[in-house]
C-alpha cells in the first residue's frame, strides 16, 4: 500500500484498471464545508484489499476512469455513512456509484445501534482503535502531511474487513439485498427533489404561519435558495430558517422595522434588505387564492400532531412486521415529507412534487399496506 498522493493521470488510470478487477473497493472522501453550499473535494480514498490510492481532486485529472470503476456493477462499493460522501463526489461529476454497501446501514439493519461511528464500528469488528487526531484537518490545504495522509489512510483500510463480516451476517439473515437496494435509492435521490416554490414546507415551524404569512416564506425561502446556489454559499449564511419565519411573521416595510427584528444578522439586512422588501410586497400582492394554505382539507385534518403520530404509528408497525428497524425504514425527514404531500399542498399541486420516498423503492411495499385511509389521496 502506498500513502503518497496521486495527481497524475497515469497513476489514477493504472490505479483504476487494477481496481475493476476487485470483488470490492473501499471508498472514502475528505472535505470542507464550512461556509460553502457545496461541499469542497479534498481527498478521495480507495483501497481494493491490496492497493491503496490517496487520489488528489485538486489535480488537474480526467475522471473517465474513475467514473468508469466506481459504475463498475462487479465491484461492490464499500462506504460508511454515505450520503455526504455522495455529495463531496458529486461535485466531481462522480454520480453513479453502484452496487453501493453502506457499512453504517448495515451495522443499523443488522441491529448493532443507529448511526454507528466508523471507529466504534471498526473498534466492534476489529478490535483495532483508530487515531481521530487529524479530524479537522483543513483537507484543502497542500502539501498535506505523512500523518494527515495514514489518517486518511485508515478510513478504508479497515473498511473491507467490516464489510466482510457485515456481509456474512447480512447473507445469514437474508437482508443483503434490502441493504443494496437502499444503496440504489441513495444514489437515485440525487436526482429528485421537489421544486424550490415548495421548499418552503421544510422550513421548522412554518405550519405555524397563516396563508399571507406562508406566501411570504415561500418567495423568501425560493429567492434564498436561488442566491445560494449562485454564490455556493451556506443558506445559514445568508438568513437562517428561523430568520425567514420571523420577517414572514412580521412582513416589515423598511429596513429599520427589519433591523428591529430580534437576533436578526444586520450585516445581512443592510446586504439583502431592499430584496427581502421587494419579495414581501410581491407576496402582500398576491390574490388570497394564489397563497398556500396553512393545512388542506381541514374538514378532516385532525390535528398536526395528530395525522403525523398516525404515519409514525403506521410505520412502527410496517417495520415490526418486517423485522427491520423502524429508523431504517424511515427517517423524520421522511415522515415529514409524506405529511406535508398528504396535507400541506393542494390536489392540483400533488402532481407537480416527486412521490415521497416512502412511497417509493423496497418501502413502498413494506409500508403502503399499514398506511391510513384518506379520502382525498390515492396512494401511487
């Protein structure tokens, strides 16, 4: 194995042809995200059982061959808790990552705890301890040390024996391929989201607002998004959630009202604040019909609390019955998402949203029978 960092191209193809050739391939990432909407690519880590590559993304490399390997569907990729490693990789164009074998997953479905560390995990199988020293590195930094690379190192290095004997117990329990089908709606998310004009439903609280109030959030929350993926900038960074439910709360009309707003960031105020003026006039100016309802179909909503302990209850029992996890089997995220399609946009609106993803991929079988009546729905 080697510890020196590749950046040249001949080196990551050779590297690569001789990987494909591998049962399985360990993958990590290393990056920034502090500021940026988009996580910042520092290190890509991969290990085959027998070489080790260190692959510089700050290099001037051509990714055929890598994107050829990790979409090599007789290599089984290897990653512990994914999803922002998907995201690092993404910003590469390194989309179609498959099979993939999330190791945290596995621990979770296997029944070893929820959202397992990677050192605890290695630590269970392994009995080896790992050194966390380097773990807030500035990955974006170079040259980068003998050490941070060994740190770097060990993120995969041990990823393979894990993975060995998750498999084994996985196979023994007849679970794996549940486990790679949710590798495969991990990489097909990426491509399905809802449109921007309904972000605004995953802003906390926001059930709270009126329509008028709701209209509000929903320019800023759009303008927001917008602006961030224009300057890759943190949404935090820009206004904070709780920020943008106060202004819709209060719909000031001058900056000063604004300024007066508590804990509201003045810097970003006195940046932003003829925008945030403009957006809330526009919203004050829609007809009541063009607003978003707090809740739809009231006649029957028994309750916000009420109808999600309905879908919580229902897939408690859809995952009892099926003998996995109920925290696999859905997330709050996901609850949330469905609660929101059911009663928090309009008939005609359904159709311009994706299916939740509860209702999609290996859950939709497991959970739909369990699901409630309700008039106004046909479950797809």
């Amino acid at each position: 194995m080697s510890d020196q960092l590749i950046s040249s191209q001949t080196e990551l193809d050779q590297f690569c042809a001789e990987a494909s050739k591998a049962a399985s391939l360990a993958l990590d990432t290393e990056f920034i995200r502090q500021s940026t909407l988009y996580p910042k690519l520092g290190l890509i880590q991969l290990f085959d059982g027998s070489r080790l590559a260190l692959i510089d993304p700050l290099a001037d490399l051509d990714w055929t061959s890598l994107r050829a390997l990790l979409a090599n569907p007789n290599v089984v990729k290897v990653i512990h808790s994914c999803t922002e490693d998907l995201e690092a990789l993404a910003t590469k164009q390194l989309l179609d990552i498959t099979p993939l074998f999330d190791t945290q997953l596995a621990a979770e479905l296997l029944g070893w705890g929820s959202s397992l560390g990677y050192a605890k995990l290695v630590h269970k199988v392994t009995g080896k301890e790992l050194d966390k020293s380097e773990s807030r590195t500035d990955w974006l930094a170079r040259p980068l040390s003998p050490l941070q690379l060994r740190y770097a190192a060990h993120d995969v290095e041990y990823l393979l024996p894990v993975y060995q004997q998750l498999l084994t117990e996985l196979e023994q329990k007849n679970q794996l391929e549940l486990l790679l089908a949710e590798g495969r709606h991990l990489i097909a998310r990426r491509h399905v989201s809802w449109p921007d004009a309904f972000k605004h439903l995953e802003v906390k609280n926001s059930f709270l607002l009126n329509p008028r109030e709701l209209a509000v959030l929903r320019e800023l929350v759009v303008w927001r998004q917008q602006y961030a993926m224009q300057k890759d900038m943190a949404l935090g960074l820009i206004f904070k959630d709780f920020h943008l439910l106060d202004i819709a709360k209060r719909r000031p009309g001058s900056i000063e009202s604004m300024l007066n707003i508590p804990e509201i960031p003045q810097r970003e105020v006195r940046r932003h604040g003829k925008t945030v003026l403009a957006l809330i006039e526009k919203a004050k100016a829609l007809p009541a019909e063009q607003c978003p309802h707090t809740f739809y179909h009231r006649d029957v909503f028994a309750g916000q609390k009420e109808e999600q302990q309905k879908l919580v209850d229902c897939i408690k029992l859809a995952a009892k019955n099926a003998d996995i996890p109920a925290e696999l089997l859905a997330v709050r995220k996901q609850v949330n998402e469905l609660f929101n399609w059911i009663w928090r946009i309009s008939d005609a609106e359904r159709s311009e949203v994706p299916v939740p993803e509860l209702l999609r991929n290996w859950r939709a079988p497991l959970i739909k029978p369990y699901l409630p009546v309700i008039a106004h729905i046909q479950w797809p």
